[in-house]
C-alpha cells in the first residue's frame, strides 16, 4: 500500500485540530503539574499529533482479520508511547535512562496515561461520528436509487400512455382512404399524403421523453390536415406558434391528446363542425400551450377521457405541481384545454 493511501484523510483541518486540543488539554492540567504549561504543551502535541498520525494509517489498513476500530485503539496507545519517547529526546533526555529513576518512569506512566485517556475518548467521539455519517451516506445511496428505480418506472409508464394516444385514428383513415379511392381517388391519395407526413412527424416523437413545441404544433397540423380531407368544410383550424417559442422543449404526443379531444367531443357532435385554434404564448414565466374549439359546450360534470386522463398524469409525474391542463369554457360556445408548463422545460 502506498504512502498517499496510508495517509488518507490526514487532512490540515484536523492537525489544526489536534494542536487546539494540545492546546486546550496543556491549559487544563497545568495545575496539577510542576511543570510549565509550555512543557506540557510540547508533551501534548507530540503525543496528540503522534496518535493523529498512527490512527489514520491504522484507519487505512487492509486487515481483515483485527476489525478496523481494534486497529485504530491499539494505534491509540501506541501513538502514546511513541510521542512520550520524542517528547524525551525533544528535551534530550535518554528514553532509557528515564526508565531507570522512579520519578521519570512516573511522569513517563501519566503522560502515556493521559494520551491514552483523551486519544480514547477522542476516538470514540470520531467513530461515534464516521458511524453516523456512514449511516447517512447509505442512506443517500438507497434514496438515490429509490429514485433511480421509481424514474424508470415513470418513464416506463409514460411510454406506456404515449402509446394509448387513439390509436384507432390510424386505422379510422386508412378505412377512409381505402372508400375514398374507388369514390374520389384523388381525395384518396391527398388523404393518404397527408397520412404519410403525420406518420413521419408521429412515429419519431412516441419513441422520445422530450420533444419541442415547434415539431408538436407540426404534427398536429399533420393531423388535422388528415382529418380535414375526411370531414371536409366541417373542420376548420389555425396555428399561431411565436417563432421564439419553436424550440421550446415539451412532453411528446400531449398536444396531439388536446387536439384530438377536441375533435371527438367538441367538432363531431355537432352537426356543423366547427374550428380549431392552437396557440402557444409566455406567460408569468409559464409555457401557455393551447387548443381551443367552437364545438361542443364544456360538461362541468365530464372529467375527459383517456387522453386528458394521460395528460394530467404525465404532468403530475414529469413537473409535480409546477404544471396542469386546464379547461374553460370559450364562449359564445366551445371549449379551452390549456397545458400550462413551467418556461424552463424542467
């Protein structure tokens, strides 16, 4: 193992620590010694700054078989001894020669016993603490993938409800082109024209999480283009997209939901059809996106079907409560869906 690994940890912010603790413990048994508080501020750090040092290493040694805090305890002692023994030859005494006078062994024992009564208590205090930020570490790993498991499970149940989008339209206008090519045939192949280019627009966005405002106001257009060849005069419609809205990111297949809502229970109702106006505008730091139709009155008593159902679960899954679809009514007569989206697209 190499030096920069043994020593792992050892970082300024805890030797300016040691040498304050010195510091402090030199200041509080002062008067219990003949000795100046200078000496036993030198006795203090070389056996607090010795422990320091032998109980990072013992913190940072691959032995399996004496658990960790065993390790670092028996540094602590150690780390005892061997700051006593500099302290002695700081002074220049022989470690030794001490050994040999009662009175030296006696102040040899106590410094030993002191280092290894604070280092102890020290220690505890820091395992007590790397306890709990283990703890808390796990814990973070575990929300982490609680969250990591639950957004897969949104994006799967998004695709799943981006795949629920009506799918009984495509097979609605292939019925149409196929009666309109022994009736009308060029009807037919406008119909089958315009099919081709939703297709194209549609199938790329029901496979992405994100798409933008401008390539989902292209695709309704697709649609409604679709669908103008087969109801004729009794649809009508407009787009107004702000050009500095285009490529404004949004979720796929929404405003697709909104516009064939509106076509289903607000324009085929009613006998004379009616017109669709999908816009987009900025407001109050929100993304507007709207389609609003002159068919059909609002049921304040009517929730929506599958498709509104999808949307409102989508934004509840993708933005919280930072988003919602909204329904007014458009008088003299109609509906308003709006989806209101915060402006950053997050």
């Amino acid at each position: 193992m190499t030096l920069p690994r043994l020593l792992e940890g050892l970082t300024w912010r805890r030797i300016a620590w040691t040498v304050a603790l010195a510091a402090l413990v030199a200041a509080a048994t002062v008067g219990f010694f003949i000795n100046t508080y200078w000496d036993l501020l030198a006795s203090a750090l070389c056996v607090g700054l010795s422990i320091m040092l032998l109980v990072t290493i013992a913190g940072n040694l691959r032995i399996r078989w004496i658990p960790r805090e065993a390790r670092q305890m028996l540094a602590v002692v150690l780390g005892s001894v061997i700051g006593t023994i500099i302290k002695s030859m700081i002074k220049g005494r022989n470690p030794i020669t001490m050994l040999q006078h009662d009175g030296a062994l006696w102040a040899v024992l106590i410094t030993i016993s002191m280092g290894i009564g604070f280092g102890g208590v020290i220690l505890l205090v820091y395992m007590y603490r790397e306890q709990k930020a283990r703890a808390a570490a796990e814990a973070h790993r575990a929300e982490a993938e609680r969250q990591k498991i639950e957004k897969q499970m949104v994006v799967a149940q998004l695709k799943t409800m981006q795949a629920q989008v009506e799918p009984h339209f495509l097979f609605n206008t292939l019925a149409t082109v196929q009666h309109l090519v022994d009736v009308d045939p060029p009807r037919a192949s406008q119909m089958l024209g315009s099919l081709i280019a939703y297709l194209r627009a549609a199938l790329p966005q029901m496979r992405e999480a994100s798409t933008s405002i401008g390539r989902e106001f292209a695709l309704a257009r697709a649609y409604l283009e679709v669908l103008q060849v087969r109801m004729g005069p009794r649809l009508e419609f407009t787009i107004d997209l702000p050009p500095g809205l285009a490529d404004r990111p949004m979720p796929p297949m929404m405003l697709i939901s909104l516009v064939e809502n509106a076509i289903k229970h607000g324009l085929e109702p009613v006998e004379n059809g009616g017109r669709i106006e999908i816009g987009a505008r900025e407001a109050g730091g929100e993304l507007h996106i709207q389609v609003a139709n002159t068919g059909a009155a609002l049921d304040p008593a009517a929730k929506g079907g599958t498709g509104l159902s999808n949307i409102r679960e989508r934004l509840l899954a993708l933005y919280g409560s930072r988003a919602r679809l909204v329904m007014e009514e458009l008088r003299p007569q109609g509906v308003i869906a709006r989806i209101e989206l915060p402006a950053g697209g997050e």
